[in-house]
C-alpha cells in the first residue's frame, strides 16, 4: 500500500449556505496536523489569490479542520489523478 500523500486536512465552507448538503468550496491536505497558522494561510491565500475564485468572500468563509471520512475521500481522488 503506497503513503498516503496527506493525513490530515482543512476545508473551506461558506456558512451563510443554507442548503442540508454544504459545498465544500476548497481542501487543502497536510502531513502535519494543520494550527492556526495554516489556517491563517490558507484564508490569506484565498483572499489573495484570484485563482481561487474566492477573493470576494473568502473574509467570511469557515475555515475548519477536516473530519477523516472527508480526508480518506480526498485521498482517493487524489490518487485516482495521480494514476491517470
């Protein structure tokens, strides 16, 4: 079985969404459990990067640490990339 390329990771959400099923709107995976300072980071990126299409809201997007299920999730698309 190959290392998975990341164990731990942050999703971004927008919690003004109403919908039962929330977007996740970006991931972001991680070797190292991620801190504030990751979280800081990564809602800087977002709010300067315009590739990220998020710049406009990203003050006001819940960053917060990913549950594993989503995480393992992740992983096989990640691999499933990979692959092809």
């Amino acid at each position: 079985m190959n290392k998975p390329p990341f164990k731990y990771g942050l999703i971004v959400l927008d919690p003004s969404q109403e919908d039962e099923m929330v977007d996740i709107l970006h991931f972001t995976g991680y070797w190292e459990e991620p801190g504030k300072p990751e979280v800081d980071s990564l809602r800087n990126e977002l709010m300067t990067n315009e590739e990220f299409g998020l710049t406009e809201i990203a003050h006001k997007l819940a960053i917060l640490r990913a549950p594993d299920y989503i995480v393992e999730e992740y992983i096989k698309i990640f691999d499933n990339e990979t692959e092809n």
